[in-house]
C-alpha cells in the first residue's frame, strides 16, 4: 500500500512539474484494483479507498478525460427510467 501511496505522489509531482503522462495514473488505478482483490484487512481498505479518493480529485484538477461525464454531457437523460438506450447507439448520434 506504501508502495502505492509513494508513487501517486511521484506522479503528482510530475505533472505539477508540466509533464503530463496520463497512462502513470490509469496504471497505478489498474494496480490499485489489483490490490483490492489481495486486500485481508479492513485497514487496507480504507487506504485504498482513500487513495482512490485522491486519486479521484488528482483527474478532476488535471482535467483527465471521463467517459461517465462525457456521456452525461451527451446524453443528460440517460438515467431516466424511460430512456431508450438505442438513443446512444452510433446512428443516432451521428444522424444515421
């Protein structure tokens, strides 16, 4: 868990420092979900979930792509009990 925590904040610098390499963070997500799945103690979850967490806010400052908000933008009905979901098919959004 250290070995993650260490390396989020690795990344963290380097984007602070202007170089922006996207892939480190959806590596160290894969890693973390890995690390989920070996997770005994209710400590190791905590901390996961709040790297996530920070994780989470690091995406949002760095304006990293979100294909849940991107769909929301597109489709902001999509929850809805009666939204046909045929209305995200290829054709209609491109007007086939």
């Amino acid at each position: 868990m250290k070995n993650l925590k260490k390396r989020f904040f690795e990344i963290r610098k380097t984007f602070e420092n202007g170089e922006y390499e996207e892939q480190l963070i959806y590596d160290l997500e894969e890693d973390m979900r890995q690390a989920y799945d070996i997770a005994h103690k209710d400590k190791e979850f905590y901390e996961l979930d709040e790297l996530g967490k920070q994780i989470k806010e690091f995406k949002k400052e760095f304006d990293f792509y979100d294909a849940e908000a991107e769909l929301d933008t597109m489709f902001p009905d999509r929850h809805d009990d009666d939204f046909d979901e045929d209305q995200m098919s290829w054709d209609s959004v491109f007007g086939g």
